[in-house]
C-alpha cells in the first residue's frame, strides 16, 4: 500500500481511498478510481486531492493499486 501524500503515487486510473471534506472528523474512506489529481505540489501531508471517476473529491489516504 502506497501511501496518498506523494503526487507521484497517484495517476488516473489507479485504484484508491478517499476522504470526503464532510467525513473527515469520522474518517469514513470512499473507495474509487482516480480521474483527475486536483493538487498541483508533489506532496501535501493530508494527501493529494483527486476527483473520482463518479465525481467525489476528496484527498487520497491510500493507493490500493
């Protein structure tokens, strides 16, 4: 398991999981694949915002592939 602060862990396609802005003081992860990496710098130590291929955003805290 990589993990999802580092820009170069996470391409489109690859399988990760989630935190939603909304879940983040329970820690509920969405599991999706990555369509767009919405964070520019090559790491962030929250993790690097993406946008699901069903639309959800929310910032990577693992990478499953």
């Amino acid at each position: 398991m990589m993990n999802g602060t580092e820009r170069k862990n996470i391409r489109p396609g690859v399988k990760v999981k989630v935190i939603q802005k909304p879940h983040q003081r329970t820690g509920q992860l969405t599991e999706g694949v990555v369509k767009d990496i919405l964070t520019s710098s090559p790491i962030h130590h929250r993790g690097i915002k993406v946008r699901l291929t069903d639309g959800i955003v929310g910032r990577v805290q693992e990478v499953l592939e």
